[in-house]
C-alpha cells in the first residue's frame, strides 16, 4: 500500500503573509478630513467668541471673582454637598426597601421613586417652598387629638430648607435605583455563602455585597453629582442666592446680562471639570477587576471573627 503525501504548497510570493511588526495602518483619508472640519469649526467659534464685544468679557473679569458671586458659588457647593450627601443615604434605604420581601416596604419605595422620579425638580422645588399654603402651621400632635406644639410654616420652610428638601429627595429617587441596580450586580450566590459562614443577611449585605456593587454604583454616582451642582441653579426661582441667584442680582443693576451669565457659564464648567476628572480617577480605581486576567478570580471576602459567628 503506497502512501503518497502530498508536499504543502509553498507561499506565492509572500503576498498573502504580512509582518506583524513592519506593518502600518493605512492612511484614512476621511478620518483626516474629518479632522480637519472639526478643528476649522473649532477654531472658528473660539475666534468667534473671544471677537465678539457683546460678550463683555472685561466685565466677565471683572466680577468672576466678585463677593457676591463667590458666596454665590459657596451656597451652590454647599447645596450640592448636603443634598447628595442626604440622597445616598435616604437612596441606600429606599433601594433595600425596594428589594425587600415585605410588600407594604417594597410598595413604599416604589411608590416614593414614582412620584420623585416622576415629576420635574423645579416644581417640586416650588411645591416645597410654597408648602405654607397647604399647611399654614406644622404640629405635633396626637393622632385624631390636639396638638402638642406647633410652628409656623413660613419659619420653617425657608428657601434654604425648601432646596435642601426638594433636591435631596429628588436625588434619593434617582440613587435608589442606581444602588438597586448595583445591588443585583452582585451575584447572588456571594450573599448566600456569607450567610453560610453565619453572618447575617445585614452583615452580609454591609460586609460582602454592597463593597462589591461599589463598582456599579460609584460611576453613575459621579454623574448624579455633577447633574446635582448644576440643578442646584433651580433654586434661583425660590429666592435662594446661589450662583445663578447672584449673577443675576448684578445685571438686574448694571444691565450687563450675557456677561453676567457667562460669569456663571465659566464657573459651572470649571465646577463640572474638576468633578469630570475626580470621576475619572474613581472609574479606574473601581474598574481594576476587569482588567484582570480571566482566569484569576476574587474569594468570597468573609471576615474570620464574621465567620466564627
């Protein structure tokens, strides 16, 4: 019986094998076109905006750094702080109520992010500051009895209040279904191996599936917070002297609007800026566990003093 074995062709030419190491990417012309209209474009507004005198900006120098504005600045940080800070705590609370078996919690939750989520921030932001006109008084009282003290509304709900109250419940809203979202990230098997060892649904939830939802949660967080300094320019309707609120208190004398507005214009960007670059740094940090290789994966991380529970 005879073999034959027929002998591989050999390469023609070499023209259907590159070198890996000695080839170049082709040269895209539309890309380079692309880029060449996006830099004219560029190019042209910019020296539209720094020609054209009706944006005022010797005045736009002239008052960036004027007091008015800068508290202005500081009572739009500090809101922005304060309501975010009460968002993801009241979030966190709602997003477990949320997935809670106990229907009369779940129910809550969801109708609390119906109607927060459901309604727009500005008038939500006036409903609160108006709230006098429902309730002229706010007591406490025994159910269906007298009550025991009581205050009056407009005291109480001062354009400060009304902004903290309206901001930071429409935040929780929008947070508890991020943290939900990133709770059910996490598989469900690392929760049931923590209880195996004996922990707690709580503890586990504290201690083992809310650090690993950090991942999911952290990024949209980051948007949530620069959404949050420029909604803040919404509690300029109720009197509130944030930054928007102090701009305009300065044109309505010196008639100066768009430069005015263009002061704000720079401060929010330069606000959003260095939030978008924290953003970026907090994203890498959370995203090393998909950097990894596939191979190599993460224990379930149980506390040994959790464990001998």
């Amino acid at each position: 019986m005879s073999t034959d074995i027929e002998p591989h062709a050999p390469p023609s030419d070499g023209a259907d094998f590159r070198d890996v190491a000695t080839a170049h990417a082709p040269f895209r012309t539309g890309r380079f076109a692309l880029w060449v209209v996006i830099a004219i474009l560029v190019a042209d507004f910019a020296w539209i905006v720094a020609n054209n005198k009706n944006f005022g900006w010797p005045v736009v120098a002239q008052y960036f750094f004027d007091p008015t504005v800068i508290s202005g600045l500081y009572v739009s940080l500090g809101l922005t702080v304060v309501a975010m800070a009460i968002g993801v705590v009241l979030g966190l609370l709602i997003a477990i109520m949320r997935m809670s078996d106990d229907r009369l919690a779940s129910g809550f939750a969801s109708l609390f992010i119906w109607v927060f989520r459901g309604t727009p921030l500005l008038v939500q932001l006036i409903f609160w500051y108006n709230m006098s006109t429902l309730f002229p008084q706010l007591s406490i009282a025994i159910p269906f009895g007298p009550s025991l003290i009581s205050w009056d509304t407009n005291s109480v709900i001062t354009p400060m209040t009304a902004a903290v109250v309206g901001l930071a419940l429409n935040e929780a809203a929008y947070m508890a279904e991020i943290i939900r979202g990133g709770l059910l990230s996490v598989d469900r098997g690392q929760a049931e191996t923590a209880e195996a060892f004996g922990m707690t649904k709580a503890r586990a939830l504290r201690r083992i599936v809310i650090p690993q939802a950090m991942r999911s949660i952290v990024p949209p967080t980051g948007n949530q917070l620069i959404s949050m300094i420029k909604a803040t320019s919404l509690v300029s309707v109720i009197a509130m002297a944030d930054l928007l609120y102090s701009v305009q208190s300065i044109y309505n004398r010196t008639f100066e609007i768009v430069p005015m507005l263009m002061v704000a214009v720079v401060w929010y960007l330069l606000i959003t800026s260095v939030l978008n670059i924290g953003q970026s740094y907090i994203e890498a940090y959370y995203g090393r566990s998909d950097r990894r290789p596939s191979g190599t994966t993460r224990p379930v991380a149980v506390p040994k003093e959790e464990a001998s529970h």
